[in-house]
C-alpha cells in the first residue's frame, strides 16, 4: 500500500506542486499516487526526502514515519 496520497494531504500539497518539484508530468505522479505505474527508485527517493520519512514508509513496509538515521559509507 502506497501513502503518497496520505503524506501528500498532510502536507497540503497538490499533485501539480509536487510533480513540478519533482521534474515529472502530474499524471506521472497520479499513477505512482494510485499505484497503477511502479515508481522508479530515484523517484522514490526524492519523494522519501521530499516527506522527510523513509521509502519503507511509504511503500508500507513499515508504520515508522520517521526517516532512518543516515550511515556514514565506508
């Protein structure tokens, strides 16, 4: 179950807005949103940094809203 909806209204933010921010067309956007398209994993990235909460998080993967802690890459 995808959240971007939920997360999207919580912010007040409409598709138009977010898509811009992101450099995708808003029906790109309604497509992830309704889960009729998968959403390309750089996508889904920016919309885990965009809603300051993990892509776990918004795949569903987890109830935790909060971002994890970043690790430092050796």
């Amino acid at each position: 179950m995808l959240r971007l909806k939920d997360l999207r209204e919580d912010n007040d933010l409409k598709q138009s807005k977010i898509s811009k921010k992101l450099n995708i067309t808003q029906a790109a956007y309604s497509y992830y949103e309704t889960g009729k398209r998968n959403i390309p994993n750089e996508i889904l990235i920016k919309f885990a940094k965009l809603y300051n909460t993990s892509t776990d998080y918004i795949l569903g993967l987890t109830d935790e809203k909060k971002p994890y802690k970043k690790t430092e890459r050796k």
